[in-house]
C-alpha cells in the first residue's frame, strides 16, 4: 500500500489482470527452390514482400534470367493474394534437405517463427515430400503443399503412396540380368499419409512472368496465394475451395468429374476448370487418412491458429502462483478469445457454450500434476467443417416439384 501524508484525492492506475489473447497470422509462406539466379543468397532464408523484392534478390544478377518453378510460384502466390513469404535458393547444389551440421534447404526455414505454409516448387517425388511432412510434423505450426510429378496421366498411381527411387543404385554384375521396368501397378505418385500435408492435381499452365511464355508449372506457389487470399477475405476457418487460381490460363491436364471420384477420398485435391467459371480449386482435404477427424485442411489450419495463438497470449502464466486465481485467469482469458472466434464463424453453436468449453479447476490439476509444476487446462472446441457434398433430393407432387436441401 502506498502512503498518503496530505488530504486530498489520490487517483491510482490499477491493472486488470485480464490479458487478451490476440490471433496469429496465418498466410506466411515459405518457398524452397531454385532460383532464376542460382548464385544469389543460399545461405539463409530471405524474406519477400512483393514480386519486385523476389526480382531484386533472386534475378537481378544474371542477365535475361529465365523462369523457373519457385520464380512462377513466388509470383503467383503474390497474385493470388499473398502479402508475404519467405524465400530459400537452392540453385547451388540443387537439394532441398541439408547434409551435415550445417542449415540448408527447407532447415533454414525452421528459424522463422512466422510461417504456416511451406513449399517446394520444383521438386517432387517421394523424397521430396517427406522431407516437407516431415519439417511440417515436427514444428506443428503448419501445413505442407506438395506437388505432383509432371505429366502424370495414370490417375489409379494418385491414389498409391510412391516410394524412394533416386537411392544410388548398386552397380550391376557381369552375369547380373537387365532389371526389369517397373509395372504401372508399382508406381505411386502420392505423398504419404499426414495431417499436416496436402496434395494438388494437376500442374497448371500460367504464363512466365520473366519470358511471357505460356509453360507448365507446378501448383504450389498459386496454392498458397490462393489460402492466404480466403484467410484474409473470409477466415482461416474457411476451407480455400472453389476459389479461382488468377494467372492460371489452362491446366495441363482436364479432369472429369468420375476420375474426381477416385482421387477426392485419398485426399488429391482437384483443380478443374468450369465453363463460364474458370479454373478453380475444387478440393480442401488433407492427406490425413479418410475417416481421420484432420481430413479437412480447414480445421487442421484452424486447430494451428488456436493452438498458436493460446500459446503466444498466455506465456505471461509461466512462473506464476498456481493456484486458483491462474485457473481463473486462465478461464477468462482462453474463454475471451474463443468467443471471438465464435464470433466470426468459425466454432459451431448457437451459444458460446455450445461452440467451446475451457476447464481449470482442481480436477485437472490435481496434488500430483501442481507438484510437478504444471497447470492443465482442458479445452473444446466444435470446429465448422465444409460443406463437401450438399445434396438436393428431388421428388414429384401433384402441386409441382419440391427440393429439400441437406447439407453435411
């Protein structure tokens, strides 16, 4: 207590104790690839803001530079709608994952807090993208894209996951016979299962903003642009679906809704082309397995963002009493911010009750887990998933024709 010595009237600032807990960003990228100068920056991660930074950092030291992969994902994902992304060149040795003690390749991008999209445009393949679900699943704070090989006709390999096939070979004995061709039934050209990757199909074909010619290109970089667009517009916690892909102007393969049938339920996300429509992204599935509660890509980056931001906004708990004024603290503070989520659409429920619960009391932290030092809150949330079928049933009355509409 302070100590008064005059008459008078003492007016004193005393804090709240409510902290907010404030959302994250959601839309960062970072692209891994070669540049169109395959000598500029490769020893860090760079960020870019804009297409004319990627030139200024990554094209401007050669002379008549030509596109490549992450030039035409880099600037389609600005395009699309992205603000910001992170950029690593591997133009010098060509490998995404880094060998020895020292960072490079996709490693370079694990220092940057800010990401929640990462990408390889250019490489593909089954090492490839292990190495991208495999940097997603240990930092769990986003989600890969992974593209798929070029000039894949062979719809059925979509649905196998592929297998390593650029391990140095053993080289042949004399008396050894000739290996035999791989049957089509061998091969797969889908990335494993993971709930903190996706897949899209096909490659598109865009216009190269370095030559002005019209080439093949993988999806990746327009992928992320197109997330980061549906983030900014309507929320994180709408599916980035049945969105155009700006630049795109053909795809260099046309799907048809049945060969849609075969890929949807193992997670290959489709990008069509609609008469009148354009071309569109007609798929929001992880490549988690089918009855797997993560199928969604929605509610995987929506379950990130929470996660993310509850850690981010109650790290000011660490070290205090435990004890049941924190449970309180915690309680408010967690129940605030989900609200506001509720708020925007994103939590299911016609009440904040219904939408999320958040328990802290000495049930969760009993004797034994408040000697330990930790503090358990347990929390739910009823997550708004997408409108992935939506059927109309039809049927004849003397009146007319009437239509009930459900939706799942």
């Amino acid at each position: 207590m302070p100590n008064y010595f005059s008459p008078g009237i003492y007016v004193e600032e005393v804090p709240s104790g409510a902290r907010p807990i404030g959302a994250v960003g959601t839309s960062t990228a970072g692209f891994v690839g070669v540049a169109p100068d395959p000598n500029a920056v490769s020893d860090r991660a760079v960020p870019v803001n804009n297409w004319t930074e990627f030139l200024n950092v990554f094209a401007s030291g050669v002379d008549n530079p030509q596109g490549t992969p992450l030039s035409r994902a880099v600037f389609g994902f600005f395009d699309n709608g992205g603000t910001r992304c992170w950029v690593v060149n591997v133009g010098a040795n060509g490998q995404i994952s880094g060998t020895g003690r020292k960072r490079a390749g996709l490693q370079l991008l694990e220092t940057v807090d800010e990401l929640s999209i990462v990408a390889a445009p250019g490489f593909h393949g089954a090492v490839a993208t292990e190495a991208l679900l495999s940097l997603a699943e240990r930092l769990r704070t986003m989600v890969a894209i992974c593209d798929p090989a070029p000039d894949v006709d062979d719809i059925a390999s979509l649905t196998r996951v592929g297998t390593p096939t650029d391990k140095p070979a053993k080289p042949p004995k004399p008396d050894d016979p000739a290996p035999a061709a791989p049957s089509p039934e061998d091969v797969g050209n889908r990335p494993r299962q993971s709930e903190f990757g996706t897949f899209y199909y096909p490659w598109i074909t865009v216009r190269d903003p370095l030559t002005g010619e019209l080439v093949d290109t993988p999806p990746s970089g327009h992928i992320a642009g197109v997330w980061a667009r549906t983030d900014a517009l309507r929320g994180v916690h709408k599916a980035p679906a049945n969105e155009p892909v700006r630049g795109a102007v053909d795809l260099a393969r046309q799907l048809t809704r049945s060969e849609q049938d075969v890929l949807n339920p193992k997670g290959v996300n489709c990008i069509r082309s609609f008469a009148g429509e354009g071309i569109r992204v007609w798929g929001a599935r992880t490549l988690a397995a089918e009855a797997s509660e993560w199928r969604y890509l929605n509610v995987r980056r929506l379950t990130i963002s929470l996660e993310q931001a509850i850690a981010n906004g109650t790290r000011w708990m660490v070290f205090e009493p435990n004890d049941f004024t924190l449970w309180r603290s915690i309680r408010r503070d967690i129940g605030a911010f989900l609200t506001r989520v509720w708020r925007d659409g994103a939590l299911l429920g016609r009440t904040p009750e219904e939408a999320f619960f958040v328990k802290c009391d000495e049930e969760t932290n009993p004797v034994d887990v408040r000697d330990a030092g930790m503090v358990v809150a347990h929390i739910g949330i009823a997550v708004v998933k997408p409108a992935e079928f939506v059927v109309f049933k039809l049927s004849q009355w003397a009146g007319g024709t009437e239509t009930e509409t459900i939706g799942s």
